[in-house]
C-alpha cells in the first residue's frame, strides 16, 4: 500500500485552512497531517486530498454538489470522509470545514489508550553440559 505524501505547499494550505478553528490539535500523520477535536480525526490530509468526515447527509450533499475524492490509500479509502483537493478555494472548503469540526466535536471524545507495561526481557536459559 503506497503512502501519497504531501508538498510543502499541500501542508501549509492545510495548516491555514484549520488554523482559526477552535479547540483543535494538529499532528503529523504517516507523513500526511491530521485535524482532530476531542481527540477524533475530523479532517486529514492524504497527499493533495483534505478529507472531511462529515454526517451522511451533508457527505451526500457535498458529493451531489460538487467532485469529490475517495479519502485515503486507493486500495482502503477511508470510510466515513469525503475528498476535496486541499488546493481548491478556502471559501469553498472552509464551510465543510466548519461542517465536519461540529459532526466530531459531538462525538463522545476519544480516550487515550493507557500504556501496557514493558516486557520483562528474555533470560537466556543456562547451557547444560
């Protein structure tokens, strides 16, 4: 499964279209960058693809509306987000945006796995003579 990096310029756009939403953390992501509230994904960049993860019915407004793009690797989109190209114009995204920040920050917030205790190390076993 290939991972699609992103240009420099793909980042920074994705950085300036999130930067003024509220409540948000962003964070590298297999090279890519992810957009989360609460600790949920609420929008992704995968290459030159933003995805949003947005409620059924404005998924299936957006793609009635406009192109869209599977969101994610080619052989596992993910399920649940929607594609637009992260350079379209930010008066155009930034209202999808702001759609899918509200789906997720309704969502229960995810909760941090706790760390499992390290391994105890292998103790080689004594060689008998």
């Amino acid at each position: 499964m290939e991972m699609a990096k992103p240009t420099e310029a793909d980042k920074e756009q994705f950085r300036s279209l999130v930067s003024g939403l509220p409540g948000i953390d962003v964070k590298p992501m297999f090279g890519n960058l992810g957009a989360f509230v609460n600790g949920n994904m609420f929008a992704g960049l995968f290459g030159s693809t933003l995805g949003l993860r947005l409620a059924d019915a404005d998924r299936e407004e957006l793609a009635g509306s406009r192109e869209t793009l599977p969101f994610g690797p080619a052989e596992r989109p993910m399920g649940g987000y929607v594609g637009l190209p992260v350079q379209g114009p930010p008066e155009e995204i930034e209202p999808w945006l702001a759609r899918a920040l509200a789906h997720v920050a309704a969502l229960a917030p995810k909760v941090p796995k706790t760390a499992k205790a390290p391994k105890a190390p292998k103790v080689p076993k004594p060689k008998t003579e």
